[in-house]
C-alpha cells in the first residue's frame, strides 16, 4: 500500500512581503537587488489583494529571488 504524503511536495506559507532587507535598485533594471520587485511593486504591496500578488511571486520564484518552496 502507498503512502500518499510520500508523493507530496513540501510548501511553506509565504512571508507577508518578499523583503529582505537589501534595499537597493538596480538602476539597469529597476528591480530591488534583495527582492526582485519593481519600485511600483514595493509601493502598492500593501494594498494588493492576493490575486494581485500572485504573478509578482510566480516572477519572483521563476527569475530566482524566491525559494521555489513558496510557490502555490
């Protein structure tokens, strides 16, 4: 008999933010260094609803700012 939860993946709940702390933008890119957002991103984050969110994490987790552990 197979154990089911052997086959899950492990996901952690996201942070509130992806900020850490490594304030600085890119002025190539006009991305943050530390968290790969944009500086329209890091203003509005607050009032975003979760569907909002949503695509920025996905960007985030794909281009490597974020542990693919936090993907939904």
């Amino acid at each position: 008999m197979s154990n089911a939860s052997s086959h899950s993946t492990l996901r952690v709940a996201r942070p509130l933010s992806p900020c850490i702390q490594v304030c600085t933008i890119e002025p190539s890119s006009s991305l943050c260094k530390g968290c790969g957002r944009t500086l329209d991103e890091i203003a509005c984050w607050g009032s975003m609803t979760e569907a909002e969110k949503t695509p920025v994490w996905d960007r985030l987790i794909q281009e490597g700012y974020i542990d693919a552990q936090y993907a939904k």
